[in-house]
C-alpha cells in the first residue's frame, strides 16, 4: 500500500498559460537550427492558435552551419559581426510556401 501512496496523482493540476505554452513551442522549434552560434524558434500565433513555427538557419540551397558553416556565422564567432535574426520576417515569408 505505500507504494501506491507514491504512484498517486497530484491533488492540483498546474498547466501552463498561453504565453508560457508557446513560449515552451519555441523552445522547442528552436532545436531544429543548424546554426554553430545560436539557436533561435519562433511561434506566430494568432488567438491562442498556433498558425506557424520556425527556427534559425542558413536558406534554403545554402550548406548549413553544421555542414562546414556560414560566412556568418564565421564572422559572428570571430567576433566581426553581432547577430541581428528577424526570425519573424523569415517565418512569415516561408508560410505562403507551405
């Protein structure tokens, strides 16, 4: 019988709300980047829906950071350039594409 003391369930129930649900979506998107110096998601959500989510990376056709890396993100390890990803923009511009 202890044992099933353990097993129980919780008397309370805690979920999160939307901003933290989302922002745990992209967390989670944001495992998909190939980028070598940050990994960024993103979740466009309109009415408690999620309408799209992305993540940062090199476009389409271009070899991916992993794969040897990008003049960027080059820089951006070397400390040339600072990182400035409107993540959003590109999101938005991929969603007519799907």
């Amino acid at each position: 019988m202890e044992q099933l003391d353990i097993i129980r369930m919780s008397d309370s129930f805690d979920r999160p709300n939307w901003d933290e649900y989302f922002m745990l979506q992209a967390e989670l998107a944001k495992l998909r980047s190939n980028c070598m110096t940050r990994q960024v998601g993103a979740v466009i959500v309109r009415n408690h829906r999620q309408l799209a989510t992305g993540y940062n990376g090199t476009p389409p056709g271009i070899k991916n950071c992993f794969e040897g890396g990008c003049k960027r993100c080059q820089l951006r390890m070397e400390g040339k350039i600072e990182s400035g990803a409107s993540l959003d923009v590109y999101v938005i511009m991929l969603k007519p594409m799907q």
